[in-house]
C-alpha cells in the first residue's frame, strides 16, 4: 500500500484508541466466539489487577485487561497486532527472503515494526521458549494453525505468561482481527481499521474495469498447483472488489484436496489438468517474482491456455500469500494500478 495512504489510516487508528481508552472490553468476534468479559482482580493467571476472560483455540484463558507486553509467536499474526496498534514488543520472525526485511518480518509491515521498536524474538517455526521468557512477555499470542503453529508447545508457553491461540487458515482477516481485538479490549480500533479499508474497496471497485472472464488465483509449485477458493483470503479480497472466481471442477483436484479434504481454501490440481481445470479463465499468482511468472506460462500447457495467449495474467505481488490488513491494502492497490478504467 502507499505510505502516505497507510500512514494516515494509521493515523485514524491510533485516535481510536485515544478514544475508548478506559473503557470496559466487552465481547466481540465473528467466525467462533471470543469472550472478553472482566474476570475477578488479581488473576493469578495474569498477574494484573484486572484481567478479561479470552476463549480460543486451546481453551479460556485469563489475560490482563489492558497488556503493556505482548510477544507474538506468530509471525502470520503479527501484521493484525500492529495494524490494532497492540503493544507488541517483540515476535518470531521467518528466516529472511523474498518476501521479508533481514530481519524475517515479511516485507508488506517491516517498516512500520521498525518505526515501533519491535524486537525479533526468534527466528524460525520452532518456538524458543527461552527467548520469549527473556522478553518478559504479560501475554502471548500464537497460532493454532499453519507452520508457525505453536499449539504443541502451548503448556510451556502459557507457564510463561497467559497465552492465547488463534486459527488464521479459516477465516478473513477482518474476521481474525475483529477476534483479537476482543481479546485485547481493543474492538473499537479494530473496527476503524476495517471501515477504513472497505472504503478504499468501495473506491476502487468504482474505478476499475473488470475482466470479462472469471478468474483463478494460484501458484505454481512445479508439482501440483494450489487454487485459492472463495473461502481463502485471497478469494475473499478479489471478490470484494466485483471479481468473479473460477470453480475447478472437484474431479480434477488430487485426493487430498477432494471433498472431505481438511482445507477449503485450497484446491490442489496436478499440472496435466490446468486446461481442463481453468478454461478461459484470467490467471492470478499469488506470491510469485515476474520471472517466476514468465518461466511458468512458458511451460507446455500453461502456453495453451487462453489467458496466456490473451495476455490475461496477472501478478498479485510477493505479499499476497498471508493476508493482513497491510498486504490486503497492498492488493487492492496492485488491482487499482492494472485494472484502472
């Protein structure tokens, strides 16, 4: 997203905060229950003087009402704590690459982790529970799911400091961030950020010319081809703006991603079926380099593809794989700049 427009919704979030300072959580959260309801002074789970009643993944946790030092042991969430300006002080990071800053914070939130103080607290999807104990965390929050899960690790975490775990894989990002905002009394700026963004949706769906034919986001493993359906992030985004998804046919999705598979985001399709699977349908990558891009529709069969011939491919850009308040506004600006009326 361009600075100036992130900075200034930033701006936006920040008074929000200023706003609802002192004012009592209460629940919020869609796709599962978060409860955020005080619980009795002096919880000797938190710590604090007074805590609220979190349900998540892994249980009901009591954690401070009003945290002053938070640990992310998810990078994937890591983007929602800064975009709800949490007091996060410290986070895993991946090993460095393509799509992160040397320190391993993915590239689309470095700056604005650098500007806040943000302290790498390990890098790597293997929990360090040493080093989040020196961060001297009162909460901490994880993922219940997808390679930086720390579910396994959870009793050793939570003898840390409280900690909560979300799932990021079956939701929206609006939908994820209306949850911790609920656990950490901060709905109301989740909620600004939100409105914020759908406005700019609303802007640009105005403004662009979409394609005549639907559309498929994927990637290219060089094996199997994952496809984002309307349940992922991904989907979810393009669709907002007026686009269309592409339905692969079940029949043509290897076993693993069939009906009765464990994930609806993704479709997997073997190489052999993409013109069966796509048709005439424009091509999205998600997460890919432009010469990534060339190298695989310059492939035998992706060159018979309508899209290919037509020219109707399109690059998502490296930030497109997790989807955060930050890499969404990203997208929306990539789409603008293509599909300007």
């Amino acid at each position: 997203m361009r600075t100036s427009i992130r900075r200034r919704w930033a701006v936006s979030a920040a008074a929000a905060i200023a706003a609802v300072l002192g004012l009592t959580a209460c629940s919020s959260g869609t796709g599962g229950s978060t409860a955020a309801e005080p619980a009795a002074a002096g919880s000797p789970a938190s710590g604090s003087a007074a805590t609220r009643s979190v349900t998540h993944e892994l249980g009901t946790t009591d954690v401070p009402a009003a945290p002053k030092r938070i640990v992310s042991v998810s990078v994937t969430l890591t983007g929602h704590l800064l975009a709800l300006e949490a007091p996060l002080i410290a986070s895993q990071a991946t090993p460095p690459g393509p799509i992160t800053d040397a320190n391993g914070f993915f590239s689309q939130w470095a700056d604005v982790a650098k500007e806040r103080g943000v302290q790498v607290a390990y890098q790597g999807f293997e929990a360090d529970i040493e080093k989040v104990i020196a961060a001297k965390p009162d909460l901490i929050i994880g993922s219940a799911s997808g390679a930086d899960s720390t579910a396994k690790v959870y009793d050793r975490l939570k003898a840390v400091a409280p900690t909560v775990l979300f799932r990021h894989d079956d939701l929206s990002w609006q939908e994820l961030m209306t949850k911790l905002g609920g656990a950490l009394g901060l709905e109301a700026n989740a909620q600004k950020v939100i409105t914020a963004y759908d406005q700019r949706v609303a802007e640009v769906k105005g403004k662009i010319k979409l394609p005549e034919q639907d559309i498929v986001l994927l990637r290219d493993n060089n094996t199997d081809i994952p496809v984002f359906t309307e349940a992922s992030a991904q989907g979810a985004l393009l669709s907002s703006l007026g686009f269309r998804l592409h339905t692969v046919d079940s029949s043509l999705a290897s076993a693993d991603s069939r009906e009765g598979g464990k994930r609806l985001d993704i479709l997997t399709v073997s190489q052999e079926n993409i013109v069966k699977g796509f048709g005439d349908s424009s091509l999205f990558f998600v997460s890919h380099t432009a010469d990534e891009i060339s190298a695989t529709t310059a492939k035998p069969l992706w060159k018979d593809l309508p899209a290919v011939g037509d020219e109707r491919v399109h690059d998502l850009g490296l930030d497109s794989f997790r989807i955060d308040y930050y890499s969404a506004s990203n997208v929306v600006d990539r789409i603008e700049q293509q599909f300007a009326g």
